[in-house]
C-alpha cells in the first residue's frame, strides 16, 4: 500500500543494518560538531523518526499475511519519512529497520487501571528475581539483532509522589510503609527510619536506587553494546532523585510529552541538570473525525492543524542538539473502549490512510532530515 508523498530513501541514511560490518558493531552514541547523535552499526548519523504501536494492525481481522502486511507497514513508513519502527513493531517488521525492543518490568504504569496497576516491593529478592527472569526472556528473543537500536524499560512509570496520591490514592513509598512487617520493604523502611531518615522523597531515592540497580546491572549484563533508554516517563512524572539514580545504568533520557507545543525550557532544564541525550519516545497531536469527537492526546480542531503543528514540533526538537529523535504514537486507528476515545493512527480503521496528515509529516520528516544532515554531523 503506497501512501502519500513518495521522496528519496536516500534521505534517510544507511537505516537498514546488514552483516557486512563489524558483527559486534551496534547503534551508539558519538558527539558529531556539537551535537550528541545516534550512529547506525555502519557508521552514519541517525536521527530516530519513528511510529509506536505498530502491533495493532496485526490485530485486525482481514490483516492477511504477517510478512506482506509488514512489507506494506515498511514502505508506508519510508513514503511518510520515517525510518524507526517504534516499541510495539512485529519481528517481521524489524528485520526491515531499525527498532527499539521495550521490556515491561513493573504494573506502576499510568495508563494501568486501578485493577492491574501495583507498585511492587522492590527490596524482596524474589521479585528482584522475577525482573531478572523477564529482561533474560526478553533480551534471548532480540538474538543480538542488528537493527536493535536499544532497550527501553516500563513505560510511564507512575513514581510522582503528589501526583500519585492524587490519581491513585497512594504512592511507593505509601504502599512499601504499609506492607506487613515482616516484608523485606517494611525491614527496610524501618532501617530508613532509624537511620534517621524522614522524608517520603528520601525514601522514594531508596527505592529507585534498589529497582534501577538490579535491573540496570542485569540488562548491562546481558546486553553490554546496547543503548539503554531507561524508562520511558512521562513528561513531569520523574522526580529529580529518582532521575538521578537511573543515570548510572542508562545511556538515554526517554520522555512522553504531552501538548501540542514543544517545551522547550522544560528539556534544556532537563538536559543542562542530567547532560543525557533525550529522545522523544511517544508524542502526537488528534483530531476529531466525523465517527470519533473524541481522540486521545491534545486535539487540534482538523487534520490540517495536527499536521501543522507536527512540523513545528518536529523542527524544533531537531534543532536540540541533545535531541536524538522523535517517535510518533499509533500507526492505525484503534478506538479505546474503555475511555471512550479514539487512539489516532496515519491509517483509518479501514487502513486507508488520512491523506492530509501524512502529506504534512512526510514533508515535515524530508524537512527534518535535511536539517540534521545540514548541522555538519557527517565525518
């Protein structure tokens, strides 16, 4: 299915990894005239533009062949600009591009209705186990895969201790107090206390100390080449502590802003106080369509706006040289029944593609492109 403006793959670089290099190269990071870049294993400059949640088009009931849908999958997001197959993508899409592989460790997301959502104790060996078991199973499925750009963890994390108590009625350091006394998080809470410890913010250090160090090492270990872009948190969701002790096992700040306006004190603050390059991991900005009033993230009032105020964002992000690069939430349309709105992809539901926001982010993506290679990081 070829859809909207069709322009060079050149544009995009060296972005599908083969064996004719290095075998142990991987993605990384190198400082190219004052910016911090990703480099692809063959030694070019890479600015991630990608598309999340790529899976759901796998779900449809008329999808047709896993290895043609996805070959339809890879040139729709070539023809849109694209070259990143976001977190979320179909292994048959992954051996066409390049890829971030997620490994879900804890239920503390915030998208997690109060039914499923749990905030773990962090200090018990057996769930410490238990995470080391799931990053084994998930780093055995890449097998070392060229494409792998890099690992993240769980996705917005609800660690916040105001916001928390006001979405869910309790926190982590709430939840590790009141469990029962002879937990291993009750012991060590007790320990906080008669050390002198006093306050919740203090303890909620402890606690990320303990999670991103056993997870950290373990994924270090395992994957000792590949970027780790940490959790992916949601934008003022991530408190300074807990930031600061995921620093030593991450090589990359992943953040879900919201908005339609790119922030951008908010992330040179961010960069000039953890000097980490930041990727945008999931963003977009809606619009309603005749079926669906309601659509998730901030709604435009037409598809032409959503489009406009795609390009403007993703300039300005390029033009952050600590900025790695932008993913782009949903590819096809799936309606969320549970909150009653739309989650907006390029495709419609019939996976015919909304025409008009794919030709501004085609254009906009050509245009982003064009800027990174014009900021002198070729060697």
């Amino acid at each position: 299915m070829k859809v909207g403006i069709k322009w060079s793959i050149i544009l995009l670089g060296s972005i599908i990894s083969t064996g004719n290099g290095d075998s142990n190269e991987r993605f990384h990071l190198e400082h190219r005239n004052g910016r911090i870049c990703l480099i692809e294993p063959l030694g070019t400059p890479f600015f991630s533009l990608g598309v999340n949640h790529i899976q759901n088009i796998l779900q449809k009931k008329d999808r047709g062949d896993v290895e043609q849908v996805c070959a339809e999958v890879h040139e729709n997001l070539l023809t849109w600009g694209f070259n990143t197959a976001g977190y979320g993508s179909p292994r048959a899409l992954c051996k066409r591009m390049p890829y971030f592989a997620p490994i879900y460790l804890t239920k503390n997301a915030n998208y997690h209705g109060d039914h499923e959502f749990k905030y773990p104790d962090v200090f018990d060996p057996v769930v410490q186990e238990e995470f080391r078991e799931i990053i084994r199973y998930e780093i055995k499925q890449q097998e070392d895969h060229p494409n792998l750009i890099g690992y993240y963890w769980t996705d917005t994390p609800q660690w916040d201790l105001k916001r928390a108590q006001e979405t869910r009625g309790t926190d982590w350091v709430s939840t590790i107090r009141d469990l029962p006394e002879d937990s291993f998080g009750a012991k060590r809470y007790r320990k906080f206390i008669e050390g002198g410890g006093t306050s919740d913010e203090a303890f909620l250090r402890l606690i990320a100390r303990e999670l991103y160090q056993v997870i950290g090492e373990e994924t270090r270990r395992l994957a000792p080449d590949t970027l780790i872009f940490g959790e992916r948190y949601l934008i003022h969701d991530h408190p300074v502590c807990v930031v600061e002790e995921a620093l030593p096992y991450i090589d990359v700040l992943s953040i879900q802003p919201g908005g339609a306006i790119f922030p951008a004190t908010y992330f040179d603050e961010l960069y000039a106080m953890h000097q980490k390059p930041i990727l945008l991991c999931d963003h977009q900005c809606s619009f309603p369509t005749p079926k669906h009033p309601k659509t998730m993230w901030q709604q435009m009032e037409s598809e032409d706006a959503a489009g406009k105020a795609y390009t403007i964002y993703v300039k300005e992000a390029v033009n952050k040289p600590y900025i790695l690069g932008y993913q782009r939430c949903q590819y096809i349309d799936v309606f969320e029944t549970h909150l009653g709105v739309l989650k907006q992809g390029m495709l419609q539901e019939d996976k015919s593609p909304y025409k008009t926001l794919a030709a501004h982010i085609s254009q906009a993506n050509q245009m982003v492109l064009k800027l990174f290679e014009a900021q002198g990081v070729q060697l």
